[in-house]
C-alpha cells in the first residue's frame, strides 16, 4: 500500500494506458519522460513521415549532382603535386538525359498499384519498404556505374518503381491516424520533407562530391541515411492507432471518433472502381495536381537554362539561388496546412470551400508570375517571379492533395495513385515539349510560349477544380459506421 502512496491519479493512468505519473514533482527526468510519453503518437507519425519525403528526395535528386562531377574534369594530389585527369564517365547528353529521366519511367508505373497494394496491406509497410529498397539501390549505385551504362538505367527504372509507391502510401496512413480536423497540417507536414530534403541534399552532394572520397560518397551517405531512417521507422511508427501499445485511450478514442470508422470495418473493402473513376471529384483533384506539377516541373528544370542564355546568367554559380525555391516552398505548404485547418476549426469554414480557395486562389496568383516571368529583362525579376509562383504553389498542397483524405478516407492511397500517375507526366512531357519549342535558348520570345503553355495550365486546372472539386464524402465511399467508443469498450470489459 504504501508503494501505491507514492503516485497519484492511479484510476486516471490505468484508464488512459498511461505510464503512472510519479507524485514527486521533483522529479525532473521523471517529469520529462512523463511529457515525452503523453506526446501524441500521430505527430509522431507526422514527423517520421516527414524525414521520410526528406530521404525520397534526396533519393531522387543526388544524381544529378553527382553526375556533374562523374562527366567532368577532376583534380587529385600525389605528394602534395595537384594532378588534373579526364572525367570518369565520358556519356554523351543524350545519355545523360536517359539517365536522369530513367527513374520517372519506373515511378509513373507504380502509383496505381501501390495505392492499391497500400490499401489493402497497409501504408506503414509500403512507405518504408519503398524507401529501403530505394536505399540500398543507392548504395549499389556506384558499382553499377562503373560496371555498365545500362546496368545504372536499370537500377534507376528499379528506384522509380519503388519509390513510386511513397505517395500513395502515405495516405493509407493518415487514412488511419489523421482526424478530419487535422488532416491538412499533418498530410502537409510530412509532403514538406520532400523540399526541405532537396535544399540539404543539393549542398551536400556538392560537398561530397568535391570531398576525398569523390562523387561515390554521395550515394553511400544517402543510401545509409535512408536505411537508419527505416529502421526507425519501423520500430517507432505502428499501422494503426489501434495496434499502439502505448497510445492513450484518450487519443485512440478521439482518432477513431473524429475519423469515424476504425480500421476493422475499412479493412478488405473492395474499391468502387467504376465510381471512382466516374467521379467528378476525382477527376478534379487529378487536373489540380497535374498542372500544379506542370508548373514546377517548368521552373524547376528549366530556370538555370532560361537564366543562362535568356539572361546571360550562370545560375551554377549561385547554388544558393539553386535551392531556395524548394526552401520556399517547404516553408509555405508546413504554413498553408496550418492555416487551412485553423480556418475549418476555428471559423467553421467548409472544407471544400477550403480546398478550392487555396487551390484556385494559388493558380491565379502563379498565371500572374508565370506569365511575367516570361516578360522579365532581369536576373532579379525572374528570381523574384520564380519565388512567388513556386512558394505560392505550396498553398494549392493545401487543397488538392489531402482532398483524397476529404472525398473517399478509406480510398485515399488510392486516389492519390491515380493522381499522381497523371501528375508524373510533366516530369517527362515538359522537359521534352519545352527543347522541341525552345530551338533558340537566347530568344526570349520563345521562352514566353513555355510559360504561356504553363500559365494557361495552370488557368484551365484552377478553372475545373473550381467547378468540380468536393470537400465532402462521397457516397460510393461511405461505410456504416456504428463506431463504439474504446472507453465503452473498457467499461464492458471491466
């Protein structure tokens, strides 16, 4: 008896699977356990998640800065003599381009069915499955390299394929733990280390690759990143709130309650298929997220050519301009899913009203820069352009991709599959179309009409998921939901 003395709120911490917080108040690393404990599990959730997108983009992004420093002249020192040999890899650039481009052919072929794998083998898994083997691919990367030129191919159509089922996932995750009130900041949290991944990434390849270890040591330091990451994650992050051994009852209750289905009665649904791809709803958000995709794949590969030959700057000479369009836009979608949650919650705006305001507001506003882009006769004004329409960007993430979460929960990796298999395109379409219209690189006449192109894109997506889009259920995605509370549960147990 006088061991229970020493606690208080006995009934309280059975009740909610809480460690029993010490009475001594003294305590102070008991006390800090104790907060660290009662830290919700589903931020949790959204900050490994977060770290995951940062390693999928670095994943992504670290060979093409690597490949600058396989294709050119590098220096070395034998007793204290710098020595200048030839690059390592003379491919041509056509070869090149094959090999940056490999890894969109294999990402675009797996959005579909891993949001179906996700759907029914849960998300958790996938997402990090994904990443892993992506990982270790990486670590293979160099070998591959020097081995055969279409043995590297190979393992970056394999990365693609691998990663492409991240996305997808994801939401097969917040499915499960995200309540509807605080879908948008968590989805958003996690999408944004993808962008801070890339601003870390693209220094420290550079770095890396100018090290004594050489370009190599690129791959090796990602690759082992990513594995401790997914050793992390599966041991911190569970499937579902209701298989965490040590989540409150509180949270599990308020999850499940808010969500209003637990995991038992989505599991082994078939999906609608006909209805979902019958949906307006579906389709809108499919249009929203390819020209949003449109639009970034446009500035983000073709800026440092439209710099160098339209306005006679050398943007590889500014690696910090290089990067901070990602940084921007990290910073504005963690901001814009914050801000568009707090507007559902607080002001009791309608969700789908959310959605189209954030999503259309931020295509009008990037068809204004997009087309001034075109216009601008400075280095400082394209800069500028780029900023606004790229940081802008990140608002519209707060509209069009958690609204698989709002139109079909249940269903979501799996719309998000199908978006995403559309939003891949411009990855591969608008490098090409904008060299077949971009004969000159120093007119900038012509580089108006890819910008035109990306504006209009921009307007007609705007445009249709204005009229389209939906905040609301769908009704081939409601479930019967008689949902009974855990703590009720408890009671009849006990």
């Amino acid at each position: 008896m006088t061991d229970l003395n020493r606690y208080t709120g006995l009934d309280e911490a059975y009740n909610e699977k809480q460690p029993i917080k010490p009475a001594d108040e003294s305590h102070e690393g008991c006390e800090k356990l104790w907060s660290l404990r009662k830290f919700p599990k589903r931020y949790i959730v959204a900050i490994m998640a977060f770290f995951g997108f940062c390693n999928v983009y670095a994943l992504r992004v670290n060979l093409s800065i690597a490949l600058v420093a396989m294709t050119t002249n590098y220096t070395f020192y034998i007793n204290g003599t710098q020595q200048m040999v030839g690059p390592e890899f003379q491919w041509t650039r056509q070869q090149e381009g094959l090999i940056l481009g490999a890894f969109f052919y294999g990402y675009i072929v797996t959005q579909m069915p891993g949001g179906f794998l996700a759907n029914r083998i849960g998300g958790k898994h996938l997402f990090g499955g994904g990443i892993l083997v992506t990982a270790v691919l990486t670590l293979l990367t160099p070998l591959c390299a020097r081995w055969n030129l279409y043995l590297l191919i190979t393992i970056r159509v394999i990365m693609g394929l691998f990663e492409g089922v991240t996305y997808p996932s994801i939401h097969a995750v917040w499915a499960k733990w995200a309540p509807p009130m605080e879908k948008t900041k968590l989805a958003t949290f996690a999408f944004a280390g993808s962008y801070f991944g890339t601003v870390i990434s693209m220094p420290l390849s550079g770095a890396l690759a100018e090290s004594a270890a050489g370009w190599p040591s690129i791959f090796y330091v990602f690759g082992t990143i990513a594995i401790i990451w997914f050793l992390l994650w599966c041991y911190i992050v569970v499937e579902s709130p209701s298989k965490h051994t040590s989540i409150s009852t509180s949270e599990l209750d308020y999850i499940q309650s808010k969500i209003g289905y637990t995991e038992e009665q989505s599991q082994d649904l078939m999906p609608p298929w006909i209805q979902i791809i019958s949906s307006p709803a579906v389709w809108a958000i499919v249009v929203a997220h390819f020209a949003e995709n449109w639009g970034f794949y446009t500035w983000l590969t073709e800026l440092p050519s439209f710099m160098k030959f339209a306005l006679n700057f050398n943007i590889q000479n500014a690696g910090f301009l290089s990067a901070l369009p990602y940084l921007v836009m990290g910073t504005v979608v963690i901001s814009a899913g914050f801000l568009a949650d707090y507007l559902r919650s607080h002001f009791q705006l309608n969700t789908g009203l959310v959605r189209k305001l954030f999503t259309c507001g931020a295509f009008g506003f990037q068809v204004v820069f997009m087309v001034s882009a075109g216009y601008s006769t400075s280095v400082i004004g394209a800069v500028t352009c780029l900023i606004l329409a790229v940081g802008i960007g990140g608002f519209a993430w707060a509209g069009f991709s958690v609204n698989h979460l709002d139109i079909a929960p249940q269903y979501a990796s799996i719309l998000m599959g199908v978006s995403n298999t559309f939003a891949t395109i411009p990855g591969i379409v608008s490098p090409l179309l904008t060299s077949i219209i971009v004969e000159d690189r120093s007119d900038a006449g012509l580089w108006q009409i890819v910008f035109y192109l990306a504006a209009g894109i921009y307007l007609v997506g705007g445009i249709l998921f204005g009229l389209l889009a939906s905040g609301e259920r769908q009704r081939w995605a409601e479930i019967p939901t008689g949902y009974l509370s855990q703590q009720d549960i408890e009671r009849d147990d006990l």
